[in-house]
C-alpha cells in the first residue's frame, strides 16, 4: 500500500545532505593523518597519556589507559585498545614507538599472534614523547572542545621533527587512501635542517631511501625513490633476509618485508612444495621466540641455498612491493605531496608552534615584568605602604588605596597587597626588582625573534639536531643496489634434468625423463608407426623442429608435457598448429646455439648453416625460409663439430667426404654448395654418418676435394647395404 507522505528527492540532493557529510568526516576526522603525523584517534590516546602523567611516572595498566581515552574518543574500547597497540614497542609497527610497553602486544609481522587483553599489559609515554609535547601547555598549538563538549584537546600535537616521516601511516578513507613509509629519523632530520638552510637542496643525498621497522633488503632503484620523492606516490621492492646454517642444512629467515606476514610466507612455501614447484624443501617451520623473528626451511643435501631463496623471492611475499601514497591532511584538506613539499608544509607549521610559543613567553614575562615595575614603586617608600595598609580601616578598600598611594594599577596593587609582612624589607624587594632589565632584556629578544624567520629557523634546527642526537638509530632496512639483484625469470624457476625426445613418423613427439625411461623402456606407439628420431636433451633447453615446407618451429622443452614410455606422446599437428600437408621431418636440440645444421640436397648440393642462425632475440616461435627449397631435402643432421659422411646417390656412385670443406653460412636459406656432381642426371638419394654406412673400404670412396663424381658401390658393399636395407 502505497505512502502518502512519501516525498519524492534528487538522488543528488541525498549524496550531498547525506553521504557527502559522513565522506567527509572519514576523510578529515578518522583515517587519513595530518601534518603532525598522527591521525585523531593517535593524537587522543597519547594526549591522554600525556594528561596522565605517564610521559614521567611509572606504567599503568593498558585498561586504565582506554577507559581515560574514551572522555576524548566516541569508539569502543577494542578500537582504542587495538590503536594503543600499534604505538607500542612490543608490536613494533612503527620505526621508533610512541608508547614503551610491558606484556604480549602482539607482532605486527605475524596475523596469528594476538595481543594479550588490556587488563594484563602495562604502558607509558617513550621518552621520545618529550618531543611531541614540547612546550604544549604554552599555547603553541590550537586546543578544541571534545565530542560532548566536556573537554578540551589539541587539535594538532606541536612535534619538533617531521614525525609525518618518521613512522608509517596507513589509512583508508571514502574514495581514497593514505600509506606512508617510514624513514630514518636522523636522515630526516639531516635533510630537513639542509632544506631550512637551502630550498633546492637535494632530499635524495640525505634521506638515502625508506627506513621499516621490519628491517629487511630495500631493492634501490634510484628512479623510483626519486619519482616517490618528488610525486609522493610510486613503489618500491624489500625483501627478507636470511643465513644459510650449513651445520644443520637449513635457511634461518630473521627478517621479512613489512607488508606480509610470517603466516602468508609459510603458506606459499608450502603451496610450492605441494605443488612440485619446488622440490629442496623438506620442511618449514615458524621458529619465532623471544629472541626474534625466526622462519627455518629445511633442504636437502646439495641444494644451491642462495638459488633456491631467489626462486622464494621470486614466487612468495618474502620478496614484496610497498606502494606509496603520501595523502596528509592540510588545514583540513587532503594533499597528495613530495617529500619537499611535505618538509616545506611541517615546516610553516612548526613556525607557528614555535611563534605560538614566544607570544605566550612574551605574555607572561610581561605580566611578571608588569608587577615587578609596581614592586619597584613600593621600593621608594616601603614605610608609605605600609602605612596605607594599616591606616586602611577596610579591607576591600586597601587595593584602591594603594593604588592611589603609587600611582599603579589594580593588578600591581593585588600583588603588592599580597606580599607577606615578613617580605616587606628593602633586600626581599631589592632581590625581586634586580629581575627587571634582564626581563625586559628578554622580553625585547624574544620580540625580535617573533618578527625574524632567520632565528625561528635556527630555533628549529637546533631542536632537529638534538632529536637526531637523542634519539636517533642506525638504519634498520638495508639498501642493496638493484644492479646487484639477479633477475629471476621463468626460466630459473624450472627444474632442469636429463630426458629423451623420440619424434615419429606419424608425427608424435615424445619427452620422457630418463629416470621415467630406466623404468620403463618398452615404447608405445601406433601399429603402422615407427620411431624417426631420437635425441637427448636437457629440460631447459630449446628445440627446433624443421618441418617439408621449409619452416622450423621453436619451442622451450619444458614446455612440452613429460610422459611415459607407454604413452603415445603429443601430435605436432596440433602442438604446432601445422598446416594442411605440412609435417615435422627433423628435430634438434639447441642447448647453447652452437655447432651446426647440415643440409643435404637432392641436386647434390650441401649447406652448413649455423645454429645461431635460429636464435632470436625475441621469443618467436616460427622462422620461415629456415632452409633452401631449390631442391628436395635428403636428410637433415645436427653436428657439433666436422665429421665423415658417406652421401649415395641413384646410379650407386658413393663419396666419403669430411664436412670441413662445406664452408659454414649465417643465411638460413643458403643454396650450399657441391658435394656429388651429378652424373648421367643422377641425384643424391641419401647422407649417412660414415659409421652408419657399412662400407667395407671407406678410403675407396674418400676424395680430399669437392665437388667429386664419387665411386660405383663395390659388389660386397652393395650385398651389404641390401641386406642391411631389408633388414631395416
């Protein structure tokens, strides 16, 4: 039943009285941090902690510290217990903790690994908390009212180095995000105080590269720290490290990545192995104590250990990238920025921290220089004031009079008409008055600091140089140059082993590992089939298959399925994609592209042509013209170096020859040259291995030079190759 209140409203007027508002929101009060490096929920815990007197007193229980943070934070008490925990040191999320703790917080490396409830663990403010609240109650940055209005609370905390840089940030807002590395706190400062002194000072030659508290191998590639750099987006590798323990055959991984976790590293170790892709492994566990991070992988004897880590960098998070996202809240706007950009934006604020803090000294030097000027009225005549008080009948009435008496004001005139009786002497306002010069003396220098952004300058990198001396830390993340990182391709990923390629006639190709071939040697084939050519080879090798249309095609042997003797292997026809008529007459193995190709003719003519004829550059996986079509082919071999041939021809003439008067060529499609001349329009009808030829006199048929006619068969030899004819 339809509504008759229902009023009708643009699905745009909704987005923005309704969505717009809580985006909003998200984006400037929850999750993306701002200029002091701290998102609110950051800034309301340790403010809170400050507020404590936990920056100087000893630990309390994590629970108190919740409860307390709850007058500041609207959420639960697991969403603010979960944000003290990552400010810890016993997580270790951030390069250098806000909060020192005491008790089970968790890992920041491990997903598994839960943090003990907030009633067993103990915290208080690190002492490099002293920095994010230097100076606070001296007005140096804005306070608001708290979410009920009970309250109040900094809006920004008046941190004196560029904290924004320090620790990692991560936050995910309405339609974008923000994810910050950090970096090491004496590198920032070093570039932040060489930014002060020069603007165009390169960032680069200070703050080297990311810092994580994971510690790990950062993969430099100077591009892509500069692009960070100067966009403040970008991305970059880090991989773990590790030992290699030769006494009980295992690798110790002690550090990983900061983006993954022990968990998901073990899990994809285990999916490789499972899987065959790996097979040195025989086992992995997480040995992680008290000690530290601590991931061990059994191998097998012999293993290559750095081999088999650059195959896990390869396929596991202990190799992983860090995307950069540096989006930081200013004045209340979202701003994607560079590293200078940012050090440009901390330090506007940080000036206005410190000017903040020289009016509120300049106030209140004042006020006291104020009242020490109506001490030193009194000082003329203490007897005067002291008569004005006594004779005063009323006590409401001593103030006035006492401001008639010496000409002061009523302030002047409440201090003095406080004083003690017993201070009423000459030395006790002497000793107080001697303080007006060197106010005014003060007063005068910090006026003329407020109004010199040189000395505000030197105010701040004075406290960067002491930070970097107090609390600064070696790196954590070793940089190790991308030039000195082996390139892990598909190629080093595949096991490489010994096996047999049988090519039929039919036109099956069957690879079958030796070890498979040992076991089972009994060939399975089709009835009217038979075995062409066999050739040992390695896994990681290339093969070329030379087909009657005068194309070869190319592929890797691990691309081709393993299989067993009593199978019928893969048709080429359809591995290839041949075409119609077309057929695989030959196969070679081309491990390192050396030696060569023989072709021999119909027409009696002979090209060698080079193997490295075949290589390309690019992985193409079919070459045209790969030899000459002037004339039939006879056969095909693959020789490595020079060897005896016997070639036959029509009318039984034979030539023993040795290749080494066939001059090499770099033209596939080379003609060759004459080997048997022709005779009586005779054409060669076949080329064997002088081995293979069953002549009973080789030197009968042997020339040193060709072109040559060659010799009739002998009787003998032709008995023997007629019997070895029907015999085949």
């Amino acid at each position: 039943m339809a509504n008759n209140n229902t009023v009708e409203q643009k699905i745009v007027d909704t987005l923005e009285q309704n969505y717009m508002p809580y985006a909003m929101s998200v984006i400037v009060s929850r999750a993306i941090p701002e200029i002091d490096g701290f998102k609110p929920s950051h800034r309301k815990l340790l403010y809170t902690m400050y507020k404590m007197g936990l920056l100087t007193g000893a630990k309390t229980k994590s629970a108190n510290v919740v409860g307390q943070t709850m007058k500041l934070n609207p959420h639960g008490d697991s969403a603010i217990y979960e944000t003290l925990v990552r400010l810890t040191k016993g997580n270790g999320a951030l390069l250098h903790p806000f909060i020192d703790s005491k008790g089970n917080f968790g890992k920041q490396h491990s997903k598994d690994m839960q943090f003990a409830a907030a009633r067993y663990t103990e915290v208080k403010l690190d002492k490099l908390c002293e920095e994010i609240f230097k100076d606070l109650d001296k007005n140096t940055v804005p306070f608001i009212d708290n979410y009920d209005g009970t309250m109040k609370e900094p809006r920004l905390l008046p941190t004196t180095f560029p904290n924004i840089l320090v620790n990692s940030n991560q936050g995910i807002a309405v339609g974008m995000a923000s994810n910050i590395c950090s970096f090491n706190l004496r590198e920032v400062c070093e570039a932040t105080v060489e930014y002060l002194k020069d603007e165009n000072a390169d960032i680069l030659k200070h703050i080297k590269a990311p810092d994580l508290s994971s510690g790990g191998q950062l993969i430099y590639n100077e591009r892509e720290i500069r692009d960070i750099y100067n966009t403040g987006r970008g991305g970059f590798k880090v991989r773990g490290r590790y030992r290699y323990d030769s006494s009980n055959n295992c690798i110790e991984i002690y550090e990983i990545p900061y983006s993954t976790t022990t968990e998901a590293i073990i899990e994809a170790i285990i999916a490789l192995v499972k899987d065959g892709k790996i097979r040195d492994i025989t086992d992995v566990r997480d040995e992680t104590d008290l000690s530290g991070l601590r991931i061990t992988i059994d191998i097998k004897k012999n293993t290559d250990a750095e081999a088999l880590m650059n195959k896990l960098f390869k396929l596991t998070p202990l190799q992983d990238s860090f995307s950069c996202n540096f989006n930081i809240l200013v004045n209340g706007t979202p701003r994607v920025m560079g590293i200078k950009t940012i050090l440009k934006e901390w330090s506007v604020f940080r000036t206005e921290c410190i000017k903040n803090q020289i009016l509120f000294d300049i106030d209140k030097k004042s006020e006291k220089l104020h009242l020490l000027l109506g001490l030193r009225k009194i000082l003329l005549d203490i007897d005067k004031a002291i008569r004005i008080i006594r004779d005063t009948e009323r006590e409401a009435d001593v103030v006035p009079n006492l401001m008639k008496g010496f000409g002061i004001d009523q302030v002047q005139a409440e201090y003095i008409a406080e004083i003690r009786l017993r201070n009423l002497n000459k030395e006790y306002i002497l000793n107080r008055v001697s303080e007006v010069d060197s106010l005014q003396k003060e007063i005068q220098d910090l006026k003329d600091t407020y109004g010199d952004d040189r000395k505000i300058k030197r105010i701040i990198i004075k406290q960067l140089n002491d930070v970097s001396a107090k609390h600064g830390q070696p790196r954590k993340t070793e940089i190790i140059s991308v030039e000195n990182i082996e390139e892990i391709t598909t190629e080093h990923l595949i096991e490489d082993y010994r096996l047999k390629l049988f090519l039929t006639q039919q036109g099956y190709l069957k690879k079958i590992p030796l070890v498979s071939l040992r076991s089972g040697p009994e060939q399975k084939l089709k009835d009217d089939d038979s075995i062409a050519q066999e050739v040992e080879a390695r896994n990681k090798a290339d093969l070329l298959l030379f087909s009657n249309k005068c194309t070869v095609y190319k592929l890797k042997i691990y691309e081709i399925n393993d299989c067993k003797a009593s199978s019928l292997g893969e048709y080429l026809s359809n591995l290839l994609g041949l075409e119609q008529g077309e057929r695989v007459i030959s196969i070679v193995v081309a491990d390192d592209y050396k030696g060569h190709v023989l072709f021999c003719f119909e027409n009696g003519k002979m090209a060698k042509i080079d193997l490295s004829s075949y290589a390309t550059k690019t992985n193409r996986k079919k070459l045209a013209n790969a030899y000459s079509d002037i004339s039939p082919l006879v056969s095909m071999m693959y020789i490595d170096e020079d060897v005896e041939l016997a070639a036959f021809s029509s009318i039984d003439k034979v030539l023993v020859f040795n290749t080494a008067g066939i001059n090499s060529k770099s033209t596939r499609d080379s003609q060759g040259v004459q080997v048997l001349k022709s005779k009586k329009g005779s054409v060669v009808t076949a080329v064997k291995p002088l081995g293979e030829a069953a002549l009973t006199d080789a030197d009968y048929y042997r020339t040193q030079n060709i072109p040559a006619v060659g010799c009739y068969l002998k009787d003998e030899d032709k008995q023997d190759n007629q019997l070895r004819l029907k015999l085949e």
